[in-house]
C-alpha cells in the first residue's frame, strides 16, 4: 500500500514598497522559488503591512502590481505555488484580531523594527504600526505553516508569532503549528554598500547604499565600484572587515563559491577588481529578473488571472482554519 507523505507548508511574505533590494533578493526571494516542489508554498505580497508607514495610493497599487510581477520574475511559479496579494484574502485581517487578543502590549513595544519605524516616522506611530507583528503572525498561522524563509531582520517578529501561537494552544488546546524560520546560511543580512554596518534598506538616503534588483549593470557595476572597504588590501572574511565581508558574502551567494575559495581568487589583486567582479556577477545573476520583468509586466491580464486565482486558493485554504479559530473562542456559528 502506497503511503502519500503531506507535504509541509511555507509561507513567506515580502511588502510593495518599491523594487527589491539585492537584500530582499539573497536574504529572501532568490531562496523561495527552489521550494516549489518539495513544499506546499504561499507566497504573498503584503500590502496590508505596507500601510503601516504613510503611502500615496496611486504609487501603492503600482508598486503592488510590480511586486507581483517581480515575484513571478524572481521564478515563483504561479501554478506550482499560491502567489496573491494579502489584501485580496481578508481571513489574514480576520486572524489577526483573535490573535491580537493573545499578544501583550509588552511584548509588542520590544520588537526592534517598531522602535526604529517609530523613531524614522515619528509623526506617525500609528496602532497599525504597532500590532504589524500581529498581523504578520496571522500570515503565518493561518496557513498553519511549517517553516518561514526570511532574513535575519525578521527573526524577531518568528519568534513573537511562536510565542502567539503558543499562547493560543494553552488558552484554546493545541491549534497552530509553531512555524520555523528558514534562514540563509550566506547572505541573510545584506548590508549597505556605504555604511556595512547598516542592513541595506530600500529607504536609504545614499543612493549608492542599496542595488535594486532591476537596477541595470553599468548602475550595479557603479555602485560596487563606490562601495565602502578598508585601507586594507587582502580580499578575506575577517571580524572587523565589514565592507569586505559583505561584498564576499554578496559574491558568494550569487557564484556559490565558498569564502577560501574567494581569498584565492582575488589573492595578490587590489579591492578595485574584486569590487568589478562582484558587480559583474550580481549584474549577470540578475539579468533574467530584469528580462523576466519587463515581459511579465506588460501583460497585466496575465498578471490578473494569476493573482486571482492565487487569492482564491488562498482565501480556501484559510477560511477552514478561521471557521476552527472562531469556534475554538466560542463564537456562536454563522450558520
Ligand atoms: P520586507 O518586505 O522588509 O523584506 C522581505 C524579505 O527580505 C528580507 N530582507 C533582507 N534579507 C537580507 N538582507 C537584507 N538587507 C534584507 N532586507 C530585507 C527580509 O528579512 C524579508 O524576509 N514583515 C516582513 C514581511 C512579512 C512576512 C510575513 C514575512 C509580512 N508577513 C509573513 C514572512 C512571513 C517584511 O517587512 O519584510
């Protein structure tokens, strides 16, 4: 008798607030389309989220489309996955206010992207911004998922959807699967090319700190050429060597070359060539995306089926687990 394994769940989600960043891309997307076939994937472009910080509509519901579009450009398959925009599926908004319920204002004041947001738009720390985790845990658990591919930078809010979830099985009886992340080994902080202290944000100031996945290869090969090193000039990962550290790990995710094997490649060249090099790899590495995009974005019906019906899988999927999640607080049912 033949025994079918279910395949475990992932879900990540990635916000519409302007191209990727090659932070974005290696820290992330690039990670999640070779899941497809060994994991039921959902995969999502979180408007919802992108609220949180003020937006101009127009630009929101252009950036929403391109990301869709830079989703399946980035080799998500629409029919090997469920892609879809968060807003189209309301369950997400829906679980998030029962697991609102389950979360502690404390724990939610410790999460370090609300002080930094909070500080960054101080003229609006609005409730929105606030309970984001929340809303993000209900991404998570709605789909019951088993493992996250994010970051680094969103190691935080895992845990705080962990810590929700357990939570509501205590008060409940045991529900939601306690999601893991899924973090790169190589690459899951990319930092800024200026300041490779800081992560690389799409809402640098410096222009040169960040490259855009569309960014085209005279511009990507320009801002390696200005990245930040060291007045050393020995291409080697080594503690204090932050510049040359990321440009090595930048370089090894997108060649899959080890470190060692790096420090030989470049021994006895200057920083100048190595940073030509990693420009030219990330260009090269890149340019299917670019390709893949221009097309993809052309072709808006396309797009449109694609994130309908991913909505509609979606919207199935979760309506099962909220129905349980309403019943399990003691709703009376709907009918
Ligand atoms: P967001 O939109 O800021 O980033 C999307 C993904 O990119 C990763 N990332 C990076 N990785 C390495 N180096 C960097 N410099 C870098 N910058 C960004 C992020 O870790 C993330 O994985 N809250 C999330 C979106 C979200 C989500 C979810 C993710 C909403 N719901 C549910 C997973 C599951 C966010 O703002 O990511």
């Amino acid at each position: 008798m033949s025994e079918t394994i279910a395949k475990k769940t992932i879900f990540s989600g990635i916000q519409p607030t302007g191209t990727f960043t090659l932070g974005n891309y290696i820290g992330a997307i690039r990670n999640w389309g070779p899941l497809q076939d060994e994991y039921n994937c959902i995969y999502s472009i979180v408007d919802m989220h992108a609220i949180t910080v003020r937006q101009e509509p127009a630009k929101l519901r252009q950036n929403t489309l391109e990301a869709y579009a830079l989703l399946l450009a980035c080799g998500i398959d629409p029919k090997r996955s469920t892609a879809f925009i968060q807003s189209h599926n309301p369950n997400h908004a829906e679980l998030s206010w029962i697991l609102s319920c389950s979360t502690q204002f404390g724990e939610l004041s410790r999460m370090t992207q609300f002080k930094v947001k909070s500080e960054k738009h101080s003229d609006d720390v609005n409730a929105g911004l606030f309970t984001y985790p929340v809303l993000m845990a209900a991404d998570i658990l709605a789909y019951n998922a088993d493992l996250v591919p994010i970051g680094a930078d969103q190691k935080q809010h895992l845990e705080l959807a962990r810590n929700i979830a357990g939570r509501f099985n205590q008060k409940y009886g045991e529900f939601f699967t306690l999601p893991e992340p899924y973090i790169p080994k190589t690459g899951a902080r990319v930092m800024s090319l200026q300041d490779p202290t800081k992560k690389m944000s799409k809402s640098d100031e410096n222009p040169n700190a960040c490259i855009f996945i569309l960014d085209d290869k005279d511009t990507i090969i320009r801002k390696f050429k200005r990245a930040v090193t060291d007045s050393e000039a020995e291409v080697c990962y080594r503690e204090g060597k932050d510049g040359i550290n990321n440009l090595m790990s930048i370089y090894s995710a997108v060649t899959g070359k080890s470190f060692d094997e790096i420090t030989a490649e470049f021994a006895g060249k200057g920083y100048g060539d190595f940073k030509i090099a990693v420009g030219e790899a990330v260009a090269d590495h890149l340019e299917p995306v670019r390709t893949g995009f221009a097309k993809l974005i052309e072709d808006k019906a396309y797009l449109k089926e694609c994130y309908t019906a991913g909505a509609e899988a979606a919207f199935k999927m979760t309506r099962k687990t909220l129905s349980k999640v309403y019943r399990k607080v003691g709703f009376v049912d709907a009918r």
